[in-house]
C-alpha cells in the first residue's frame, strides 16, 4: 500500500507539525502549556492547565488541584473556534473578563462547548490562532495522510508503556480495539514476518509493514489485475477501459485517464511513464473522485434563478432548542449549528419578557429562555457563513404589541439592509423572486396587515389592525391532541393584535390559514404561505396528493412536527418531499434517520440550503400523484448494488474484547411505491475487513425522488442491532462503478478512515 514505509513516522502529518513548531510562536506557546480558566456559568470559574502533545493531535488539560486527573480531546473532534463573548456562558460573564481573553472551543456532534479565558489576549491569540492552524492542516490532509494518522493514533493507543516499540502481547489487544477478531497463530505470523530486526518488539517501519499485510485490500487486487496485462501496473489503455466498462465513463477518458495518474499515482516513475500501480489505484478509488458521491453534484450546479417555491428548502424546528421540548435548554447556539449546517429557514417562538424585552423559548413549559434581541444578532452573524442564499426566518407570535414593537426594531436595527422590508426593485412583484435575486437577505415568515399590494399603495394604516391568532398553536391541539371542548374553545379564543411595525417587516411570506386546494388556487396570493402539522399534511398527501404538488408549485409550504413530539423526535421528511413541500422544518437537535435524510438530499448543490424540485413539481401543467407515480408514465429503472467489503468500521461496544458482526443494509426513501430495504449477512466477528459480495436489487420508479441511505449495523441476534455508521445521498447524484462509501457517525460527522467498497449499476427497466 506504502511505497516509502517509514513515511510514516518518520514524516507522518504530527511529525511535520512537530517540525513546523521551531518556526510558529503560537504552537511553540500551545506546546509550553498555558493556565486558563475553564467556564460552565457566572459562578463556576476553574483554572485548568492545558498543554498541545507531542502528536499535535491531542490537548491534554488539568486541574491545578486535581492531583493526577486530566482530560485529553482531539483536534479532530473540534469544529470551530469562536473569539470573545460568543456564547451564552461567556457573554455572562462579559462585565468581568473583556473579550479578547475569551474564546470557545465548538466541538463536533453532540458535545458540548468549552468556553476559556485566558490569563492574556496575547495567550488568547496563540491558542485561538494555533488551533485554527491545526484544524486546518487536519482539513487539508488526503486520504492516505488520514489513514497514516487513523495509524498513528492506533500505535499510541496500544503502546502502553509509551516506549515507541510493540511486543506481541501489545499488538493482540491493538487488534481488539481494531475490532479485529484474528487467529493467534495468524497474527503471531504477521508479527514475525514484520519484525525484520527479529528483536521481539514491531517498531516504525516493522509496524507499518504489519499494518500492511493485515489491510491487504484483495478486493480492490482483484479489480486491478482483472484490467492490468501484467498485474504490476495499469497503462493507459488498461486505465481508459476500466473507466469506461466499470466506471462508465463517456466523454474525455484519455484526458480523465491522465488526470487521475497525475492526481494520485505515488511514484514519479510511473507518474512519468503514464502508468498506475496498484498503490495509486487504490488511492484513486479512496479519494472523492472515486466515492460513490458525484463530485460534480457537490458543488453549486443547479439554476438558482426560479422562484423560491421551486426549491426544496433545509428548514428548523424550534431552532432554539438542543434538547427536548418540555425541559430542553433554549440557546443561541441551536442557530448557529443549524446556519451552519445550511439551514436556510429558523424558528422563533417569541414571548413577553421582562423589562419590555421579548424573550425565545418553547411556551407553558419548562425550556431555558433566551432575548429575542440575541437571536437576532447571532442571525446577523452566521446567516450566510455557510450559504449566501436567502434565510426565511419563521416567527410563532405570542408577543403583546407593545413588544412586537420592539421586536421589530431589534430586527430592522441589528439586521439592516439584510432585512428584505420592501419587495425588490420597488416594484409590486407577479410571482416569488428567486434565491439568486434574494442572495444576502433575511426575509420575516410571519402575519401580515393587508396584502402586499396595500401596502406598497401606501393604504394600510393602524385602522386595519386586525386580531391575529396564532394558527400553529390552534393547529396543534386541533389536529394532534383532540382535547375535550373547553381546551378546543380557549385555544380559539387565544387571539392577539399585530402591530403595524412587525407586519411592515413581512414581504414574501405572509403567513395565511388554508382552507382547501380549491380555495387556494382561486384566492391565494403567491405571497402567502400555509403552515400543516404533520398529521395534516399526510391527510392531505393521502386525499389529494396531485392537488397539493400543484398547490406547492406556485405557493410555499411549511410542514413542522406533531406538539405530541415532546421528545424532538421527527417525522419523516420524504413524504412531505414528495408533494413538493418545501419547508419540512425538522428538529435539527435530534440525530436519525430523518436528520440523514436531510442531510442527504441538501449535501448537493453546494450545500446551499436550497436543491431544485423535479421538472414535474414545477410545472402547472403537470399532474404528478405520489400517491401514483405510475399513472404519470414515468419509466423506472433498476438499481443494482454489489456490497463487496467494509474498512475499519468504527467500534459500537466498548465492552473489553467484543468486536462487531456487521451487516450492510440498503434503504430507498422516496414515494411510496420506491419505499424499499434490503440487507446483506452479517460477517462473525470482523469490524476491521469484513467481506460480503452480496448483491442487492431494487427499482426505483421516481429516481429524482429518491434518497439512498446505506446503514452498517453490529448484528446481535438477542436484542435491536446496533448502529455503527450510516452514508445517505440523492439518487441522482450516485457515480456508477467500483466506489468507495464514506461512512458518517450517527451526528453526520466523517468517522475516517471507515468505509465500504461497493459496485453499482444502474439501468433502464425494458
């Protein structure tokens, strides 16, 4: 696998970093250590000693009085870091440190943030500079530089006593923890023929060698001698015909040939007799290019310019909470992890707060409350960090007018020109402006006084002031909890006047109460948008699922979770896809199946938060049935998936000694009648190279529908198996051929070097 093996130690990623400490001040000062304090609120300030290790992987940190307890994280576990009162628990304590001694460490997942002062802004800057160069350089690593530091992490996992060498006993737990259930006399085998120096003890190279012929990938081997004349290397032509026969490449081959040679073959000889050795083959089909994920699809690749009911829409439920909906933690930060990830529609539940200042949380429980005026300022922050296309920002009202006032001052002052308040150009619009025209803006979901043509003719005026109920909250009970007639009639008298201000701040999403499709079509304004329970909108799905497609063609909906879901679990969003629904606002907090899906149908596109609807959800003219798809004449097509392998799958269990029997199963998420699952065996104790060669068959007869998600699970025939890492994409954007699928954790993040190698084909259905 390794041309040069002592590339590894020797000049592996830490080692350069390491190197590279001489001549960087803000590494040479994280290497010294420094004393910080560690804040959890207003009145928990502890010093904590932190210091870089010597792989430039890990930060180690301790108590001053702790005595030997310490804690250790990786580089790799952190996101971002974030300078000065960026946080809930430091702007707390704002009046006492300033905020060029503070930052916050924002970690992957799940876990919470570390917010730190330090002594210094001089040492606040090393540490937030050199962290930042650290992730950088993770970000940057290839393929084969991640594999070298998965490597290096193992090596100093299993050298307990920290003297640089492994004796047997060493490498038989190291292959445990690998997930690697092997015969002793196999691996005795291995060991000696690694210990070149016969000292007892695999040390530097002798461990990358042993490290090799346990990885040997006779998978991918059969694959390149199948197309290699002498089994050494591949010439172009030998290159060319695979790319075409496996990878169905078409147009340029000779010149994606030479690229790919380029890109990843190791030696410069081979680079220079425009061949590939069986090293830069398998470089080339671990890299992006060879993913299962078309690279072309990853970047921004569709037309932006139609209007935005067009679009499916990456949209938040209670975007404020990181918990459940009865206790859960209310904070800024749920805003920010969801702009981040591309969410392009937020929610806010605004309530009277003391002092004339509206306060955010999840209303008649128990959840934290935060200032309307703070969520505001983190959206000015982070709202086009991760996409320049618009943000909707959806507002559940329960504000008196007097704070609605305020509400609407914090908006047009914090927010400025980003707060879209009057349609574009200055002119009444005939339909929804595009997300190209609205790049940068901010626009208000929410009631509105009138239509939008009374006020751009200036005749709204404080005497149209209406009562405006609060159509969620009435939805809610009505269709979700079926409460006895005394609730049902003080829900309906739950009513509130809007105040002229917050209404002036609504252009292109006034929020209306639907009635029916028929009334819709012949009354509703292109401008309005209906909000449906779950519950409602498969009621409608089911009854009149071609009238509701029409209906999302030419105005917006949004579909939110049952009030019944106290826990933040979500539906699934794929049936509301299906109708064209456009705002299926999820609870981002929550990791699932319906998060992947998301996460899956938004990770093309450039991540933008926006991803085109099919042709026939478009058009007006159309009459696509869900419920139906077939009566639409549509030709399905058939997929076929060869699960050959899996690497370094990720242990589940962290019970001494146990390793996983993984199994591979196969979802389609789409319309009802694409709505399949398919698994492969389970593999007896082998997380580490287990190997199927099971194929799986499936027709999809709505491809631009469907998602792909591909789950590994650790079988267990006594109880629900265990979830070790999952990989979703649109059906659309699969690459057919010998593909490598990177596998993610149950929170969405990368787990590499863990993957599967499979072999796909798709074809028309005669």
């Amino acid at each position: 696998m390794y041309a040069k093996t002592s590339y590894l130690f020797k000049r592996s990623i830490h080692y350069l970093v390491m190197r590279g400490i001489q001549a960087d001040d803000d590494l040479k000062s994280m290497f010294v250590g420094t004393v910080m304090r560690k804040i959890k609120s207003r009145t928990w300030k502890k010093q904590r000693y932190f210091r870089l290790q010597e792989d430039c992987m890990t930060i180690w940190y301790k108590s001053k009085k702790a005595g030997n307890t310490h804690s250790t994280f990786s580089v790799g576990d952190v996101e971002a870091v974030r300078e000065g009162h960026q946080s809930e628990v430091l702007l707390s304590i704002a009046d006492e440190f300033p905020p060029d001694r503070c930052f916050t460490l924002v970690f992957r997942g799940r876990r919470g943030n570390l917010d730190l002062v330090a002594e210094s802004a001089g040492e606040a800057q090393s540490w937030i500079k050199g962290i930042r160069k650290l992730i950088d350089n993770l970000e940057n690593m290839g393929q084969r530089e991640k594999l070298d530091q998965w490597i290096c992490d193992w090596f100093k996992k299993a050298d307990k006593n920290r003297d640089g060498q492994m004796n047997f006993k060493e490498v038989q737990d190291l292959l445990k923890m690998m997930n690697v259930d092997m015969n002793e006399h196999h691996a005795l085998r291995l060991f000696t023929t690694a210990d070149k120096s016969q000292s007892g003890t695999l040390e530097d190279d002798e461990f990358v060698l042993f490290y090799k012929m346990l990885t040997q990938r006779e998978d991918v081997l059969r694959v390149f001698q199948e197309y290699s004349g002498d089994g050494q290397k591949l010439t172009l032509q030998d290159l060319k015909d695979f790319l075409r026969e496996e990878q169905l490449r078409e147009d340029g081959v000779q010149q994606y040939a030479l690229k790919l040679t380029e890109r990843y073959e190791p030696s410069d000889t081979a680079r220079m007799l425009q061949v590939m050795t069986f090293d830069g083959f398998l470089m080339y089909l671990t890299s992006p290019e060879g993913s299962i994920f078309n690279p072309t699809m990853v970047e921004l690749y569709q037309d932006m310019t139609q209007p935005l009911c067009h679009y499916f829409i990456s949209s938040s439920h209670n975007t404020y909470l990181l918990e459940d909906q009865i206790r859960g933690h209310s904070s800024v930060e749920g805003y920010i992890r969801a702009l981040k990830r591309g969410c392009r529609c937020v929610e806010v539940d605004c309530w009277d707060g003391p002092n004339e200042e509206p306060i955010v949380y999840h209303g008649h429980t128990f959840t934290s409350k935060i200032f309307f005026k703070d969520v505001v300022t983190v959206l000015g922050n982070y709202a086009f960090k991760a996409s320049q296309y618009p943000v909707i920002l959806s507002i559940e009202n329960h504000c008196s007018v007097e704070q609605q006032k305020v509400m609407a001052q914090h908006l047009t002052q914090i927010l400025g020109d980003k707060l879209l308040k009057t349609p574009l150009h200055g002119k009444f619009p005939i339909g929804l402006p595009s997300p190209e025209d609205l790049k940068g803006k901010i626009l208000l979901k929410g009631k509105k006084i009138g239509g939008l043509e009374d006020s751009m003719n200036g005749v709204v005026d404080d005497s149209l002031m209406g009562e405006v109920s609060d159509e969620e909250e009435t939805a809610e009970f009505n269709d979700d909890h079926h409460r006895n007639d005394s609730i049902r009639h003080r829900v309906k008298k739950s009513k509130q006047s809007l105040s002229k201000e917050l209404s002036d701040c609504v252009v292109y999403c006034k929020s209306v109460h639907f009635s029916s499709f028929k009334h819709s079509q012949i009354h509703s304004k292109f401008y309005e948008i209906s909000s449906f329970t779950e519950s409602k909108a498969r009621k409608h799905i089911r009854e009149a699922g071609a009238e509701f497609v029409l209906h999302n063609a030419r105005q917006l909906s949004r579909v939110y979770p049952s009030g019944l879901r106290t826990d933040s679990s979500n539906f699934n969003p794929q049936d509301m896809w299906n109708a064209g629904c456009q705002i299926v606002a999820l609870n981002f907090q929550t990791a699932g199946v319906e998060m992947d899906l998301n996460d899956g149908l938004f990770c093309q596109n450039g991540h933008c938060g926006y991803v085109l609807k099919p042709a026939f959800m478009r058009n007006i003219d159309e009459r696509f049935d869900p419920e139906n798809p077939q009566n639409g004449g549509y030709k399905p097509l058939s997929l076929s998936i060869q699960v050959i392998s899996g690497q370094q799958l990720p242990k589940v269990n962290i019970k001494e000694g146990s390793i996983i029997d993984p199994l591979v199963r196969v979802e389609i998420h789409g319309v009802p009648l694409d709505q399949a699952k398919q698994e492969t065996r389970y593999i007896d104790n082998n997380g580490f190279n287990p190997v199927w060669y099971d194929t799986l068959q499936f027709t999809i007869h709505v491809p631009e529908l469907a998602l792909v998600r591909f789950v590994v699970e650790d079988y267990d025939k006594t109880s629900k198996n265990d979830f070790v890492g999952q990989f979703t994409l649109p059906f659309t954007c699969i690459q057919p051929g010998y593909r490598h699928i990177h596998l993610l954790s149950k929170d969405g993040t990368s787990i590499p070097p863990s993957s599967l190698f499979v072999h796909v084909r798709i074809t028309k259905l005669t």
